[in-house]
C-alpha cells in the first residue's frame, strides 16, 4: 500500500483492526487509548499523521458509551493532527435500533450519534448491516455500507450441509435478508417465524409460514442480542417437523446469559462475524463459529485510498 495510508484502532475492535492490517500489508498505528483516574477517556496518537488518508477501526459494542467516546475522541485528536482525511470504519453502529420514535417524548439516538461523529471531524464512515439501512441518510458525508452476506453464505457452503436446505428469518421483519441470503446459496424456499414479544427479554412465537418438514433449516438476522427470538423460532422449526436447525447471524452483540442459552437451545450451530469481539464464554462454545470481516473491510479500504469504485462490495 501506498505509505500516506494509517490505520487506527479504538478498544473496540483491535483484533479486527490487526486482521484488516495484515490484509493491506501494513503496520497498524500506534496510538494510547486509555482512562484517566477519574474514569474519562484518554487518547495520543503517536505517529504523525499529517497530510495522511487515516482509518479508525472502532465497533460502537459493550462498553457502548466509552466506546462511542474513544472513537469520537480518536477522530477529534487526528484532525487536530493535521491528517488530510479521516474516515471511521464502524464494523458494529450501536443506537441504529433507536433509528426513529416508537412514542411522544423519544430521541432518535441514531442520528444523534451520526451528528457526533460528523462535529468529531469524520469525513467518511465505512460500516457493515446497519439495522436500518435509511441511518445511511442521517449522515452529510459519504457512507459505504457493506455487507456480510457473501462471506456468511461462503461459510455455509463449506459446511455442507445437504441439499435440502431452507433459509428463513426469525420475525416478519428480515425477510428481504432471508431472500436474499436464500438465493446466494441457491436454496429453493423460505420460511417466516411470527413472533410476540412479552417483554424485553421473551418471545413467543405466533405462526411458521412455509414448509420445513424433514429438511435443514437456517435462521438468519442481523443482530443476536439474548437469542430470544432465534431460540423461540427455532422450537417452532422443530415442532414443524425440521430436521435440523442453524442460525446465521452478522453481529454477536451478545448479552449476559446469551452464550449458554444458545448452547442448550435446539439450535445445531451459531455462524456469526467479527464486527464486535465474543466473550471468552462464546469462544469457548462449541455451537458458535466465527467468520472474519477483515478481508472485505481492508478491500474497501483499499479501493477509497486509490479513488476505486466500492460498489461492488455492497452485492
């Protein structure tokens, strides 16, 4: 790569950030991310950036906030460092669930959090599955919005898990991405699980639409949170007759307790990314697998430096 390239890393994501170096070829930037006593966040770039095309890898995951701030912090400390270009790849963009108001008196987080990172100094911002794709249009700056279908269905394929599969997804809302995750690995049907939520935590399933009887079905959403949803559609697949069940997933924003439901859920296997780090507990499951991002991170890293179209990393 060309030497006026850096790439950073925040707390957040320095695994992957170390991955999407090793595909570029170049050594990632060295810069203190640290806390004051007093629990505020601390950061010194220490290399000179000035006049360079600079890259700051950060998922907005748990610690959501002191994650979100090293990032905003990161941008603030490289622009006042003269770098030419600054542009924030977001593997993981908390608050894209609070994408509008569901009643009087609510925020909508998400174009707060876009506001910030645009007043940081962010030029561009290179992220992956937004939850609501229209937070591309909370931001004034260009947004390359990737996505982990490809690399997902590459991973199924190598699984090999027979020829009659059927994809679907766990609520009414995912099944665009169910259709299309269904036609990348040539499966012939879908399903859809209605659900019920009872609460923050509970799922109950309402109705299966589409025939699983004897075959491999595979849920497939954005995000697993508590896996409510995914283990209540999944009992729904079983009691229709399907054979066996996985679950596909882009980001593991895994909460407490989430690991070991999934590990005695009727769920065979759990495909996820690396856009936020697993927990030890996860890494330690023999039902969950993980598929690494930083191949196609670091090509559209690549194609913006040398001014390269990236539309055809979006399919």
């Amino acid at each position: 790569m060309e030497g006026d390239l850096q790439v950073f890393s925040g707390r957040g994501s320095t695994a992957l950030a170390g991955g999407i170096c090793d595909a570029l070829g170049i050594p990632l930037g060295q810069a203190q991310v640290a806390q004051f006593p007093n629990r505020e966040t601390r950061v010194r770039i220490e290399e000179n950036v000035r006049g360079l095309d600079v890259y700051v890898v950060q998922s907005m995951c748990a610690p959501v906030n002191d994650n979100l701030m090293q990032l905003l912090i990161m941008v603030d400390a490289l622009r006042r460092s003269s770098a030419d270009r600054i542009t924030t790849v977001i593997p993981y963009f908390g608050y894209a669930r609070q994408e509008k108001k569901t009643a009087g008196r609510e925020p909508i987080s998400a174009k707060l959090v876009a506001n910030l990172i645009q007043a940081a100094g962010a030029d561009r911002v290179i992220t992956m599955d937004l939850h609501a794709p229209a937070i591309e249009g909370f931001f004034d700056i260009p947004v390359d919005h990737l996505r982990a279908a490809a690399l997902l269905v590459g991973t199924v394929r190598d699984m090999e898990l027979g020829p009659e599969v059927v994809v679907g997804s766990p609520d009414a809302g995912g099944v665009a991405r169910a259709e299309d995750f269904s036609r990348r690995l040539g499966a012939q049907d879908i399903f859809v699980s209605f659900k019920k939520r009872t609460s923050p935590d509970d799922v109950a399933p309402l109705q299966l639409v589409g025939d699983v009887n004897g075959r491999t079905a595979i849920l497939v959403d954005d995000i697993i949170s508590t896996g409510s949803s995914l283990m209540a559609a999944a009992r729904s697949l079983k009691d229709r007759g399907a054979e066996h069940v996985y679950a596909c997933a882009v980001h593991p924003d895994l909460t407490e307790g989430a690991v070991g439901a999934l590990q005695g859920s009727v769920i065979e296997g759990v495909l996820v990314t690396d856009t936020i780090p697993i927990s030890n507990s996860a890494n330690g499951s023999s039902k969950i697998r993980v598929c690494t991002t930083a191949p196609l991170f670091a090509e559209a890293i690549r194609r913006i430096h040398n001014h390269e179209s990236v539309s055809a990393l979006f399919s």
